[in-house]
C-alpha cells in the first residue's frame, strides 16, 4: 500500500518531481539505494528486493528514467507457482521496455517518468490501462490516479499541492523536497493505522506492510537526482 506524489511540469521536458512512500513486510530483506544490477542494468540505481533480485523504485540517470511500483488488487486466477514476481517491471521500464499484457503477475500500478512524460500502467489481472499523468501535483496508491476512494489522497492531495512552490522563481532546488517532506511529517500526526495516513501500518487492515523509507526524486531529460531515507522505526516518522 505504497504512496507516491508527483508533480508534472507544464512544458514539455521539464523536470518532474516526487515523493515515494515505500511499505513493505518489515521482514522481507531488501537493500537501500544503489547500483545492485551491474551486470543485467548497468548505470541503474534503485531499492532493491533482495529475495526476489527486482526493484521496488528503479532509476536510469542517464536515460532521465524513473519507475516506481505499488501493489493494487486483481482478480488474478492463477496457481502459486505460475505468478511471476513483479520485482522486473521498474528495471525493465527504466530500459525502455514496458510492460504488455497480458501479465502471470499479481495487481500493479506502475508510474513511469521518462523525457516524453509521466504516466501509469495498472493491471487488474484481466486488462492493462494507461493513464497519463497531466501538469500539476497528483497521487496514487493501489487505486487510480487522484483517486478520492484512497482516504490518504483525499485528505493529503491539497496540502501537497500547496506545498510546491511556482515553476517560475521557485528559489533554490531543495525549496520543493523541504515543503513535501514537512507536509509527509505533518501526516504523520495520524495514527499509522488511519487510513488516512501516509506512513502506516496496514496490519489491521490485513497486510504484513509497514512504510519503511521514503525517496525523494527530480527527474529531467539525462539526470535523476535520488534520494532515500530510511525510518528509523518502521511505520513510524519519529
């Protein structure tokens, strides 16, 4: 039950900007931020699923790519053994080869950034959508882009959105990471089991998942600029 917010600049090969919100099972290994593909994606940068070798959130700063994945319900009608993992789907992206269905694989959406725009792949076990993803500030999680049925954008979306400042005379380039990072903390005043919550704790809710970091991210036509921070405590923004 991941959460990105991403802004969209209004030209064409302006640079786009976004916070990623990663939850995850506390006990399922993972690596932090770094080249862990040398051989299979040379120059790639991502957080890293040690158990099944994919990304989570993946970057090509080269290519001015970045992928990131968040899990959505499907109705997916397929033993265990014969589901592929969805660990390739942001390596494979920031290749320049997306995803086609239809897909062994359990629900995704998928948020490409690349120079020619930002969109969304969603598959739901039955059909793969695309959904481009238009000037401004958005949010998704496991339901549609700006989806009001997702209680953490219904009640975060507008503060994001004020939170980032002008394209023109924006003032120094951390002005929109420090003003995204204050609002993520601002959340964090809700109990990480509210549904409304960015940094949660989806055990009542049925899930194994908890936020563990996050990553900040501005993506332009041949450089990303990435970053992470790692909760200190999982769930939890102290």
């Amino acid at each position: 039950m991941c959460t990105v917010v991403i802004d969209v600049a209004p030209s064409p090969g302006g640079s786009a900007r976004l916070l990623a919100v990663r939850d995850e099972d506390p006990q399922r290994p993972w690596d932090d931020l770094g080249e862990w593909w040398p051989d299979s994606h040379p120059g790639v940068i991502g957080i890293r699923d040690r158990r099944a070798g994919g990304a989570w959130l993946a970057a090509d700063p080269a290519s001015g790519r970045l992928a990131v994945l968040l899990n959505r319900a499907d109705v997916l009608d397929l033993p265990d053994d014969a589901v592929r993992s969805r660990g390739s789907l942001a390596l494979e992206s920031v290749a320049g080869r997306s995803p086609d269905g239809p897909l062994p694989m359990h629900g995704f959406n998928l948020l490409e950034v690349t120079p020619d725009g930002s969109r969304v792949l969603s598959w739901d076990g039955n059909e793969l959508r695309e959904s481009s993803v238009p000037e401004g500030v958005h949010m998704i999680a496991h339901d549609d882009l700006d989806d009001p049925r997702t209680a953490r954008i219904e009640a975060w979306l507008p503060r994001f959105a004020a939170a980032m400042p002008e394209r023109a005379g924006e003032g120094p380039a951390e002005a929109w990471v420090d003003g995204w990072v204050s609002v993520l903390g601002e959340s964090a005043a809700l109990s990480p089991e509210d549904d409304r919550a960015i940094v949660r704790d989806n055990r009542v809710h049925g899930y194994p998942t908890m936020s563990l970091l996050f990553c900040t991210a501005e993506v332009s036509p041949g450089a990303v600029d990435l970053r992470s921070r790692v909760l200190a405590r999982p769930g939890h923004w102290g």
